[in-house]
C-alpha cells in the first residue's frame, strides 16, 4: 500500500506520519511506500519504509507527479488556517479551495479504474453563529469565515465526485486540535492550547477571553485516530453524504484551567495571565461550543479522551516526555 | 439604474425582462438601461428604455467587460440545467461554478466601492434525499446531482463574497416553475409543466411517475415576483446568511391533474398518457417534495396563487391568451 500525505510537515501530518511508521500499516494491510508532501519539504523519518519528501505548492497544479504514482489513501491535510485564509483573500480560496480541485482532477485525470481512498480535513469553522448550543448532524453550513467557506466548499466537491466514482473521499471536520503542540500559528484559536502548553513548560501565556467561552476540542491522538479509522473503513455505509463532524469535548476555558489545576497544581495555572482582547473576543463568541455527533460515532470513530484531564494527561505523555513544570 | 440580466434568453430571464420594461423600474428608482446577456444573443425587446444585447460565454471571463460597465443590479440567471451538468461534468463545473466564480471576481476587480446587488438563482437541487418530509430553512445542502452541488457552492461563494463587503449578493432557491411555457429542455423535471401544458394546447403528454409523487412548485409570475424583490429588498436583515429556499406549493400530480381536471375539464385531463419511466421514478424519488419556507416568507418573499387552479390559470392568461384546447 502506498500512502500520499499532502500537508504532511504540519503538527497532524508528523503525527499521522509517525502513527504510520510505527504501526507498519493501515488497516489490514502493510504500507510499502510513503510520500510526504508539503510547501516546504517535509524531515524524512528514520524508517524501513520507503519514503519520498516532496516539496512543492499542490495549488499550482504540483499534485499531478504524485498523483500520477497512483497512491492507494491520500490524505489531505494542506491548508492554510484560519486568519491567513481571512487575510490573505487570493491564497486563501487559491490553496485551500483551488488546491482541492486541482488534487482531485488530478485524481480524475489519471483514470483506468484508478479510485483513491481521499480523506480531507474539514473543520467545524463551516459553522458560524447562530446555531443551537448543540450542533447536530444534520444543520446546514453557515461558516463566518473564507476558511470555513473553502472548507464547506471541498466537502461538497469530494462528496460530488465520490457520488460520480471519480474517488472514495471522506471529510471530517476536526474539533480544534488541544494541547496543540510547538509554536503559536496564525489561528485566533491558538489561546485554547497556549493557556495549557506554555503553563506546563514554565511559561506564562496570555488569556484574551473570559472563563465562560464554551469550546470544542480532541487532542492530537484523537486526530490521527479519527483519520485512521477514515482512512480505512468502509465508506459506502455514509451513503452519498460523505462529509460530517468528529466527537469532541466541549468544556469551557474555566473547565479547562480547573483540569490543568487537577493535573498540574496551582503554581502553573498561575502562569495564565488575563488579558482580555476584544477582537478575539469578537472572533470566538461566532465559534461552535458544542456538539452531537451521533453519526461519526456510530460509524467508529472514538476520541482517546475521556475527560479533558486526559487530554493534559496525553500532551504531558506524549510531548514532554511525562514530565512538566510545576 | 442599470440592470445587467446574465441569462436574458432563458424563460425565466425573458419574463423578468417584459416585467421590467413594463414597470420601467425597479423598486423605486427609474431604469436608465439594461443589458441581456445570454451564450445566444436575446431578441432585443421593443422599448423606449436603452437595450443592449450581449452574445458572450461568461464562464470564459466574458462577464468582465459587462461588470467593467458596472451596473447597479445583476440578475445572475445563466446555467446550464440538471440533466445536462450531470452528464456533461466538466461542462457543468465550467458554466455552473467557474462561470460564476469569474463574474463575482470581475464585480471585486472594479473596486472603487463599486457594490452591486448581486441576486443568484438557486435551486432545491441543493437538497437530496433522504429529508424531513418539509425540509426546514436550516436543513443542510445534501445535493444528489452536479447541478446541486454547483448550486450550493456558489451560495456559499455569494456569501463569502457579500461578508468581505465585496459585493451585496443573494441567492434565492427557486421552487420547480410551472407551468413552464415552451419547450421541453433536458432537466427531468419536465413532465410536470409537460402534463398542464400540452394538454391545454391540445397535444397529448407522457406521465412517466405516478401519482402519488409530490412536489414543490411555484409559477413563472411567481418567480419574477422573487427575483424583483430580491433585487429591491434590503438585504441587512438577512445577516450573513444570503441564501434561501422561496415559497412554493406542495402538489402531488395527481392533485396537479385533478386541478386541470376543475379548470379544463375531462376532454383535457384525458391527453395525460401514463407511460412509467424507471429512470425519471428514480431521479424524482431523490427529490424534495415540501417546504417550511418562514423566513422567506417573514423577509417579504411571496407567491403568485394560493392553489394549483390558480397556477394553471396564470397559465392560461399570460401564455395562451386566456383560451385552450377544450
């Protein structure tokens, strides 16, 4: 089996990269290949496995050589976030949304029964207030941002082109990824992990909303657990709707400091420091708070976290070597 | 005013046209000139207010030289119909998704505060089975077609587009229009103006689902009447969400014929041929049948008829001269 990651140098892509070297395989079968794709050439792994990095921008047609090598699963996660895709208008729809349509006529292009597993990384940002508190599986896009409007847009292309055989995608809209590890990007939601990483590491980091705001989060194992299983189930159960939302956990920004109390002890959430920002505050207050997901569960997919204890508990594990600074 | 009609030569487009240059104005403010545009030049309309006809393919960035013209309202009618986009795909995504893509980009690339009001027609092909018996107006986009999905996703462009101040954009999802007068074209939703129409022209028709089979229309004069106050209305009450399914009628065929059957009589009813057609059956069962259309209805939005007898009449009136074949 060979596996094509497009955005595979980003925080989900190395570790759905490093999930799939450890286990050798996706599903039943032994991968015996893999390429890694990005803007910038992503660190080839140590690894028995044959790996090809690939730098190149995917937006400008560059996801036509890859495709040509026929990949059995592809997952795409290339995008650019949030705040970029508002600013920065051209790229925004040029990356996230011309770049789906490139990836999957170059898909189409190649023909001769050719019919990739494609699973894209949709986002809850396809839904802006107002909603209901819970959002279940059946109410309509209504996303406030380009990002979200891209991203509705892939959604119902792949779910298209999978109704016309042309491919077997799958898109799941990802709850925001917490404790999301390494630097701040450019997303206005950076504040969910910031109030948790940089405390644990013996920094202070910055709160530019109250306690009360009301969020939708799965950790980084998660992630790669729900494109795993996208990755390898049978698809033909979602019929022609082939797009929908992850299990998550919703907790409010006080929850999640009372868990990082329980965890860690008062001496680090010390280190969260008030500061409230308005237009955060303005950006957040549009964002989904919580969700039903009945359908993403009873097709399989399952958070590693039972409670956001847990999710402290996996970053500590799984980026800091157990250990924290208390 | 300048109103620029994309589309001019549909049927829809043509009726629209006589409305306008009948009132000789929109809303409150005189017409100065219009513009019909269509992929084959519109007759010119004999008027006393300025006409200029347009014979250009605006999915090849034809519409740039109309925008550069900026006129103050744009009816976007220009498509090409279900049955085609479906088997015709790339012709489909080029017309239907790029064709619109180019026009909203041509209004953004005069700039100079230049925002015009933008009013796109959507389809209930936006939505497929399976649905709540009426779908409601936060029922997300299930499309079953191209043509569907091509929809959906421009009402989402138009939204995006309408948010970043860009343009003043909605789209409005017009019920099946019947009775369409003229010919037959290829979508497969013919048979139900067919089964009114020729009958009343003295001509036989192919019934090719049964009876029972309910539906969602509305008639010509009513979809004028949508498009006129789409064009005028303000849009602010409709916050970010541009986009919206019009009031119709839910009507079974057999209510449709037993409505013919009161306003025309037996010798009528009696050309209605039943000839079962597998395919259309399955197309038709993906169908929408019925609507809860409050918020269009609370933003002003209203039908022509209150019952099909009326839709027959309006009929009879505007395209037979008050006369048909007894």
């Amino acid at each position: 089996m060979h596996i094509l990651i497009l955005g595979a140098a980003g925080m989900v892509g190395r570790k759905l990269t490093g999930q799939l070297l450890r286990d050798g395989r996706l599903g039943k079968q032994d991968i015996a290949r893999m390429t890694l794709q990005d803007v910038v050439a992503p660190a080839k792994p140590d690894s028995s496995i044959p790996i090809k990095v690939v730098a190149s921008d995917f937006a400008d047609a560059g996801a036509a050589p890859l495709i040509a090598e026929r990949p059995d699963v592809i997952f795409h996660l290339a995008a650019i976030v949030s705040g970029e895709a508002e600013a920065e208008f051209d790229k925004g729809y040029r990356i996230n949304l011309d770049g789906t349509r490139y990836l999957i006529d170059a898909i189409r292009a190649v023909g001769g029964g050719y019919k990739p597993r494609l699973v894209f990384t949709s986002s809850i940002a396809v839904f802006g207030a107002p909603f209901p508190e819970k959002i279940g599986d059946e109410f309509f896009h209504t996303p406030l941002t380009s990002y979200g409007t891209q991203k509705s847009i892939c959604e119902l292309l792949i779910n298209d082109y999978t109704r016309k055989g042309l491919l077997d995608g799958i898109s799941i809209r990802l709850p925001t990824i917490c404790v999301r590890p390494g630097k701040p990007n450019k997303a206005a939601s950076g504040f969910f992990s910031n109030i948790m990483r940089e405390p644990l590491a013996g920094e202070e980091a910055v709160l530019p909303v109250s306690e009360d705001v009301r969020h939708w989060h799965a950790s980084p194992k998660s992630a790669v657990g729900f494109l795993l299983h996208a990755g390898t189930m049978d698809l033909n159960a979602m019929g022609a709707r082939r797009n929908l939302s992850m299990p998550g956990m919703s907790v409010s920004v006080g929850e999640q400091i009372a868990a990082l109390d329980r965890v860690a002890g008062k001496n680090v959430t010390a280190r969260i420091k008030r500061v409230p920002d308005p237009t955060i505050i303005s950006i957040v207050s549009g964002w989904p708070r919580d969700f039903v997901t009945d359908r993403a569960l009873k097709l399989g997919f399952t958070t590693a976290e039972k409670t956001f204890d847990d999710i402290i508990r996996i970053h500590i594990a799984d980026e800091l070597g157990g250990k924290f600074a208390a």
